[in-house]
C-alpha cells in the first residue's frame, strides 16, 4: 500500500522541471537567444535578389530599423535599396514603395547616413561618368526634391567615401580616397552645408588636407561636441588624429593632435560616454579580432583588457569580427564572420558577441559571450546595432535555393 504523503522518483523529476521552467520564464528569456516577438521566431527574411546583403544598419529615433542593402545585379548593374521595418522587424508599407525605395546612385563607399528627419545615401554616378552623387531623402523614402536638383548632388570629384557624417548644425562631412584601391595616407575631409552647398569656412575652401604618412586612413567618427576624429593605422599600430569643428588639428589631444594606439584597427565607434573603441582584424589573416578603448582624452582605457586593448581568438578559417556598436551601459557589441570551407568553397556563419565594460565577454550572452547564426551566411558581411538596453538587430545576406535573400535577427542580451 502507498504511503500517504509520498510521491514517486518520476514525479519528483517532474515537479523539479516544471519548477525550473516557471523559474526561467520569470527570469526573462536567456541572452544570446531570438527574441521571438521580433519577425519570425526572432527572424526575418526577405527574398530580394541575387547577392543580397546589408550595406548598413540604423535604428531610426521611433526606433524603426533601416536597412541599405547591397544587390548584384551582375556586372555593372549593382545597386543600393534602402528598406525600413518596424521596431518588431515587419515591413513598413510607409517608406518608399511599399517599404523600400531604390536609390539612383552605384554602389561606392560608405552609403546611408540618418540626420534628424533626413536620409543621405552616397554612391557613384548612374551613368558611369567621373563624380560622386549625395541623394537626400525625407522620412517617408522619398526623394527630398527641395534638396539641389530635384534631391540629388552632383560632386566634381571622384573618389571614395569611406565615412561619413553629420555636425549639430546639419552640415554633412564625408572622408575620402583618390579610389578604393588606392587607400593613401592623407587625410581629406570635405564639409557641405546642409543645403548641399561646399563649406568654403572650412579648412581651406572647404577641404582639409592632413598627411598622415606612413598611416593609412581608415574610418572618421564625429563627437557631439563636432570635434572630428579620424582612425589610421601603419607601421604595426593604428593612430587617431582629432580636429576641432572647423578643420583645425586639436592641440589638445595627444601629442600634436594625435595619439598612437597599440592594434592596427579598421573600424572607430565613440560610445555614450566619449569613449572612442577602435576594432580590426588579427595580422596576417589569422582568426579573431582585437579591441582598443580610449579615453576621450586620447589615454588607454586601463580599466579595459590589458592596458587599454582585448585580443581575441575565433573558430573557423580567416574568421573575422568588428565592434559595431555601444550600449548606454558600456557593453560592447561585436559582429562578424566565421569561416569555413563547403566542397572547397569557403562561406560565412555570422558571429554575434558581446563584451563587457571591462573587455571580457559578457559570459551570459549565449556560449561564453557569443552565438553563431546563418545571419550573413553565404559571402556577405553582418552589421549590428543595440535596440534599446536589452536587445540587438543584426542584418546581412542569407543564401535561399540559389537566390538572395536579406536576413535580420534580433537576440536577448
């Protein structure tokens, strides 16, 4: 006869589950992984063309994702799309034509830049001429027509935009090469008015000329002061050089206006709190990726890894990642590639991690601080961005029988 008050080995079992899961889900779904409000199950895939991949990504101020989107259309038909989902990833019928609208310029350098209610996107000019084109759209995806001609700027000169920005007042600042092949050691900053119109007040007519030999110029963030920083790298180290809002080199930062920085970096984000984090590659192709994060008064973050800089090791065959965004608590997001070889084809799993303020991994995201998704899966690039204190998007290509699709993701974090 069974004992009043007793229960089994199996029920025991049971009850302990049950009460794990109910402690879980009052706990909050784990970081690291979907966030299955978001598409769906935490995905959203939009079959688009051939080569498919995002540009870029923006969280907009309502917190609307846009995305600049990369197509192949074979040979010299290349273009750029810029597309806009809700916060929750659904296809927002209000941009452009049915949530996207097709840009007229090539693909060429650095695309899309959000300012206030406006949309700038750069490319190389439609019909193959000499010159670069800024096109400037309204909130809506449509072509501002009150901007120049008919919301298109033809500039004389040739190049490549390899960043871009906005100052408080509106005016559009843009880094360039002579070519994308060609990366070159002096710094050329050019400022536009709002109106579109050369800043002749900055720099020398508009232009400021800065030699940087032997450093290569490789990224330019603006500070919500104005100051402009640039990030360089050469000679086995990277450099960041600040200017003052009109041109001039600040004196005040560093040696001479510059200051020296011990990885070779290929990308620059400023955080909340002035900080600037530089990002790049580990040398001679090997797997993995290093971090610098500096003051904002140009001095070695000490708090950060060892003296200022993290290096770390990824699986996978010329595995690659970049720091891509930080959040107002001073985590650090990091997307990028894992490689692998497919019937001697090499392909790229997207790579999603997360670094604490001190530049460790944030041990609670996902395995160890990082997740694998097919997000950027095929040859494409992903990019990420925080999505309020909790949450990230990151976009990139996804291959789907042979076509191409742009994928988006959002994970707990």
């Amino acid at each position: 006869m069974r004992k009043v008050g007793t229960i089994s080995r199996r029920q025991a079992i049971a009850g302990g589950a049950l009460a794990l899961a109910a402690r879980s889900e009052a706990a909050g779904p784990r970081p690291g992984t979907p966030d299955r409000t978001f598409g769906r199950r935490g995905i959203v895939t939009e079959v688009i063309g051939p080569g498919a991949r995002a540009q870029e990504l923006l969280v907009q101020p309502d917190g609307k994702l846009l995305v600049c989107t990369f197509l192949n259309r074979r040979g010299f038909r290349s273009e750029i799309q810029l597309r806009r989902y809700t916060a929750d990833g659904v296809v927002d019928p209000t941009f452009g034509d049915f949530g996207w609208t097709r840009t007229g310029v090539r693909p060429y350098g650095i695309p899309v830049l959000q300012k206030g209610e406006f949309i700038l996107s750069w490319g190389a000019r439609a019909d193959f001429l000499p010159g670069l084109v800024l096109e400037r759209y309204t909130s809506n995806g449509r072509l501002d027509r009150g901007f120049q001609a008919n919301g298109q700027l033809d500039i004389p000169f040739g190049g490549y935009v390899t960043s871009m920005g906005a100052q408080s007042d509106g005016s559009i600042l843009f880094l360039r090469f002579a070519s994308p092949e060609e990366y070159e050691p002096t710094v050329t900053l050019t400022r536009l008015r709002p109106d579109g119109s050369l800043d002749e007040a900055f720099g020398n007519g508009g232009t400021v000329q800065s030699d940087n030999t032997p450093y290569v110029i490789r990224d330019m963030r603006i500070l919500e002061d104005d100051r402009i920083v640039v990030l360089s790298d050469g000679a086995g180290h990277g450099r960041l050089t600040r200017f003052l809002p009109n041109g001039e080199p600040d004196r005040g930062f560093g040696p001479d206006g510059s200051v020296d920085i011990p990885i070779k970096g290929s990308l620059l984000r400023v955080a909340p709190d002035g900080a600037m984090v530089v990002s790049g590659r580990l040398p001679d192709g090997a797997s993995g990726f290093r971090v610098a994060r500096l003051l904002a008064s140009g001095a070695a973050d000490g708090a950060f890894g060892s003296g200022g800089a993290s290096t770390f090791t990824l699986p996978g065959v010329e595995s690659v990642a970049v720091v891509s965004d930080c959040a107002d608590d001073g985590r650090l997001l990091v997307v990028g590639l894992i490689g692998r070889k497919v019937r001697d084809i090499r392909v790229y799993d997207g790579h999603v991690g997360v670094l604490s303020p001190d530049g460790t991994p944030f041990l609670r995201f996902g395995k160890r601080g990082s997740i694998k998704t097919r997000i950027g899966f095929g040859s494409g690039w992903t990019h990420g961005v925080w999505q309020g204190a909790d949450r990230v998007v990151v976009a990139g290509g996804a291959d789907v029988d042979a076509g191409g699709a742009l994928t988006l993701g959002r994970f707990v974090a």
